[in-house]
C-alpha cells in the first residue's frame, strides 16, 4: 500500500492537492494501491465531498479523526428526518433558508441551527445547539453522528474546550480535551498529549511492513511524528515548491525552505525525495553534496498527468487569454488584470478569462470594476478546466514561484503558448522562448511600469506577430511527455526501484 499525509484540502485546493489526485488517478492506473490521509480538522464541510469535487475516491480517504473510529468516510446521508426523530416528542418550529435551517423550542432563546449539505437537500452537515442563547454543542454528521464539540461562553465568546468522537452504534471511541488549542486525546487505554503524537500513534497502527510506501506532501506539524513511526516502510518525501531561499545562501551556507528543513537533516531515514522537474532534482542534488556532502536519492515525476492532448472542436477565440489558479496575492493576477487592460486600447477585441476562487476575489472584481475592463475581463469561478482551455488562444501567468504548475501542464496539453515570467521553475520547464510563448525577464522589486511593459508587449507580440498555429503545434509537442503512460512509466520505475 501507498500512504501519502497531507493536511488539509478545501473547495479551493492549492496545487498540493491537485498534484494528490493525479497521483491517485496514475497509481489507479497501474493497479497499485494507495490511500491519501489528511489530518487537518474540517469543521465546515464534509471530506470527502471535497476530495471527490477533485477526483479522488471515498474508500481511498482516510482521515485522522475517525482513524481510531468504526465510522465509513462518504457523502452525507443523516436527514432531517433522522435529526427530528433524535429530539424526541417535544414542541418546536422549523424553518429554514437556503443551505441553514432551524429548530426552535420552547423557553429563553432555544434552537437549534441547522446547515444543510446544499440548499436543495435535506442532509444535515451539522447541528449548533443554542441554549439561552449561548452556544453549547455543535455536532457534526455523516450517515451519524460522527464527533461532538462542547462549548462555554468566556470573555464574550464561545469557547470550545471538549470534543467526543463516536463509532456507528454511537459509543464513544475517544475524546479530546482542548485547553485554547493545548489537546490532550482521551482513549480507552491511553493518554496521548498532543496533535502530533496523535498522527504517530496513527502511524504506527497502519502497521506498516517493508512493502509499504509512505510519501508525505506537507510536513508542517507531522513530519516528524511520522517519520518516527514508519517503521520497515519506505519513505519519501515531494518537493512541491522551491526547495531553499536563493537570497539567503552564499557559498557557505543555503538556507532551506522551512517547510522541507527537518526532511533534509534527516536525510539518511528518507528513501527517496520527488522533485516535479529535472532542473529542481539536479539543483537539488548539487546542493546535498555541496552543503551537506551527501547525495541524496531524488526522482523527477511531474506532479500531473494529461490523459490526452485536447484539441478544439472549432476555430479558437481570436485574441483570448486565460489564466487559472488560486486567487492569492501571490499569484499576481492583478498583474495580468492591469497588463491585458492597456493592450485593449490596441487590440479591442481581447479578452481574459480568470478561473479559480480565492481571498484575492474581491480586489480583483473591485479592479476590473476600476479599469472599466468588466466586458473583457471576467472571473469566472472554479470549474473543471479538462474542455475549457482549447476554447482559448494562449495562457496567462503571473506567478513568480511554481515548483511545477499543474495548470501550465494542462494549458499546454491543449495547445497554449504561455506568457509568463522567467523563474523557477514552471514556467521554464513549459516555455520554450518565442516558439509557444514567452518567458519574461524577473527580479525581486522590479519597477511596476517595466513589468507591466513586458507582460503588454509580449501579449502585443503574440497576437500581433507571431504564428499561433505554429505556437500551439509546438505546445502540443512539449505536452506529449506529460502523457499520462510516460508519468506511469515513471512512478512504476521508483516503486520497483526503492
């Protein structure tokens, strides 16, 4: 079996759980098993609604806090009916709207609120009970009732200081104690004082054998309780951004990036690292020998995989561009907002279309709003992309740090030049300068008007002088080793290899 840890997942993934879900479609592929672990609390929506939304299958989930429970990850299926039955014979009102609904009793500010799967269904998520208008108890649902939080008001507020975890018949499998975010678990048999010695404890009970591969994607409060307790299996560890900070190392130190340090100096129990391009794996390399006078066992397999090239049913939109991704400061689509905004003045008919959700929404919309750019420039939410880029004639890219670029790979599988900046390492390992896009000069602190000038003047350049057709032959040719057999190809070698 294949376990591989990461932490959280949400309705707007980041490329760490879309590079997951193309791993479990390869692994599904060469019939090699695998489960993929998260150990993050996810009090808002059900997991595996939000793991299937990106292509995962509910019997290869696990989750950390029903681990130690008989209850069955799925879709919810606990009713409103079943929600009424629990209350008993007692008097009450409904009523509801949308997605949340709610009981009222009798007596001083008494109710229950309910939110609902969606606005359309009558699967109950979750349930906050109110009593004399403090919050008292929240209760969270599958096909039941799976843990219950316990709350006290303090210093105004509701405070949580108690969960319960449950099995299918309703007993109680454990508990945790929580003192402002200081967690004690509460076993049958035993006593365990942190998160982190959860996950371990966790680990040891996969029972794990010498034919067992674990791969952990983030480290970040779990690294090292797992690699404790891996036992005989293999292990390795995905490189899913830059791996050190360039400004911080000199000819005698590197500093690594704080996400991968602790996987690093503990490179003699790691059996192999997975680096998403040749570049970042042979940097990688150099620098363990350099700096550390080891050489490490490091694999290069694209974090993404193309079931096929996707090729336009009809003519492309002339003068369209799209960009995809989270909408995160960092990503720099204000950048391209302001950049497609001045070629309009010269190419009217241009259009850019922005998929993706994320806390930078709002400036966005607020920008293109200011620019008077709504007609041409438009966010179109999340959506699956699989059909949408071929409909478009090059690709957008702001960011200035991508360790693959899952929506690079997919925009060249239909064909897409790609203007972006020239950094590692995505953008590098998809452009191929002035034969399908651009790659445009990049440093820390560069002045706002010759950025801007750069990403217009190529954009000029594309639809003004450049063979698109040409350009997008040539994005189908790159995109070809991206094929979903040669990224099999690859994971079947490291796992008969190590």
């Amino acid at each position: 079996m294949i376990y591989n840890f990461n932490l959280g997942i949400g309705w707007a993934s980041s490329g760490v759980e879309y590079a997951q879900s193309y791993r479990a479609k390869v692994l599904r592929n060469i019939n090699k098993p695998a489960k993929f672990i998260f150990t993050d609390m996810f009090p808002r929506d059900n997991l595996t609604d939000m793991t299937e939304n990106i292509g995962f299958e509910d019997d290869e989930i696990i989750w950390l806090y029903t681990f130690f429970t008989d209850i069955t990850l799925g879709p919810v299926t606990y009713t409103l009916d079943d929600l009424r039955a629990s209350v008993g014979d007692v008097s009450l009102t409904y009523e509801r709207e949308g997605k949340i609904g709610k009981f009222v009793f009798e007596g001083d500010n008494n109710f229950y609120r309910i939110y609902f799967v969606n606005a359309d269904s009558d699967f109950v998520h979750r349930v906050e009970m109110v009593s004399r208008g403090c919050l008292v108890r929240k209760d969270y649902f599958i096909s039941g009732r799976v843990f219950s939080e316990y709350y006290a008001p303090l210093d105004g507020k509701a405070h949580m200081y108690h969960r319960r975890f449950f099995n299918q018949d309703g007993s109680l499998a454990y508990e945790e104690i929580n003192d402002d975010g200081n967690v004690m678990y509460k076993f049958p048999d035993k006593l365990i004082c942190s998160k982190q010695e959860l996950i371990g404890y966790m680990t040891k009970k996969l029972q794990l054998t010498k034919d067992d591969i674990v791969i952990i994607d983030r480290t970040t409060g779990q690294g090292q309780a797992i690699m404790e307790n891996v036992g005989e299996a293999k292990l390795g560890i995905v490189i899913h951004a830059d791996h050190f900070s360039e400004g911080a190392t000199d000819d005698d130190n590197i500093l690594w990036n704080n996400y991968y340090e602790y996987s690093f100096s503990m490179h003699n129990r790691v059996d192999f690292y997975i680096t998403a391009t040749e570049d970042q794996r042979q940097l990688m390399i150099s620098q363990f020998q350099k700096y550390m006078n080891v050489t490490p066992n490091v694999y290069t397999i694209p974090v993404g995989a193309l079931p096929e090239l996707k090729y336009p049913d009809k003519g492309r939109k002339p003068h369209s561009l799209i960009t995809a991704s989270r909408l995160a400061t960092e990503k720099h689509v204000d950048w391209l907002v302001d950049a497609v905004a001045e070629v309009h003045k010269e190419i009217e008919d241009i259009t850019l279309d922005i998929y993706g959700k994320g806390a930078a929404e709002k400036a966005l919309r607020e920008q293109i709003k200011g620019l008077n750019a709504d007609s041409y420039i438009r966010l179109m939410g999340q959506h699956d992309l699989e059909k949408v880029y071929v409909n478009y004639e090059a690709y957008l890219s702001g960011s200035t740090s991508e360790g693959f670029g899952l929506t690079l790979m997919e925009a060249i599988g239909s064909g897409l030049p790609i203007i972006g900046f020239d950094v590692r390492y995505g953008n590098k390992n998809f452009i191929d300068e002035g034969k399908n896009g651009y790659k445009l000069p990049y440093n820390i602190g560069i002045e706002k008007s010759r950025r801007q000038k750069l990403i217009v003047d190529a954009i000029k350049n594309l639809f003004m002088e450049d063979d698109l057709d040409e350009m997008h032959e040539h994005s189908y040719k790159k995109a070809k080793e991206y094929l979903a057999h040669e990224v099999e190809a690859k994971w079947k070698n490291l796992i008969e290899t190590i």
